[in-house]
C-alpha cells in the first residue's frame, strides 16, 4: 500500500466515523479508483508542464 493510499484510507476513516456514514463494501475500491484518478492526473500535468517548457 502506498502512501497515498493509507492516506486515503485515514481519511475516509475519520470522515465515516464523523459522518455516521456506512458505506457497505467497496471501501479497497473506492481507494484504489481515486489513486488511479491522482496517479493519472499526475502523469497528465507533468505531460502539459514538459510541453510547455519545450514550447518556450
């Protein structure tokens, strides 16, 4: 697991503890999509950032 995803976990933790919030299931996969979606946008702004530095 990596830093981001214990994180992710430690927050949606407190957040349902805080909330009451029940969420059967899916907690792993909830956690895997959003590092997926940071992991890529990440990859995507270092993409836009080097193109901007070749462009200049």
């Amino acid at each position: 697991m990596t830093d981001l995803e214990r994180s992710l976990n430690k927050v949606l933790e407190e957040h349902r503890h805080e909330s009451g919030l029940h969420i059967i299931g899916g907690q792993q996969r909830l956690i895997d999509r959003l590092v997926q979606f940071f992991e890529d946008g990440l990859k995507w702004e270092s993409r836009d950032k080097t193109s901007r530095d070749l462009d200049n």
